[in-house]
C-alpha cells in the first residue's frame, strides 16, 4: 500500500484497510471479529498487549470452566 495519513507531527504509512476494525483482542473484541469476518467483512483486530484473549491471557488466567460442576 502506498497511502499515508498525514499528522501535524509525523507522516504514518496506512498498513490495512478494513470495514470493521475491532479494538481489543479480548473475548467481546474477538467474537466481534469472527463475526464480520464469517458475514464477509474485511476485518482488522487491533491489540495493544500482542496477545489474544484479554486479561484472562494477559494475566495468566487458567481455563474459566475447571471451576464449575458440571
């Protein structure tokens, strides 16, 4: 790609271009993504961590569902 968005500052090269852009890799943000994305969306998922799955992962969070009876 070669477009740019120009910034008082700084010039930034543009690196995607989607329909929905999901902010959060965390559970919301990803189902929201696998949504658009089945539904035919050009998606993009931006994560400030570098890793999936919110807190739970970023935390070291185990498995939600060991806990509960069944």
């Amino acid at each position: 790609m070669s477009a740019t968005v120009e910034l008082p500052a700084q010039t930034l090269p543009v690196v995607a271009e989607a329909e929905v852009v999901a902010l959060g890799g965390g559970p919301a943000g990803l189902a929201a993504a696998v949504a658009a994305a089945r539904n035919g969306a050009g998606t993009v998922i931006v994560e400030r961590f570098g890793c999936l799955g919110g807190m739970a992962t970023a935390g070291l969070v185990g498995p939600f569902r060991s806990f509960l009876k069944r």
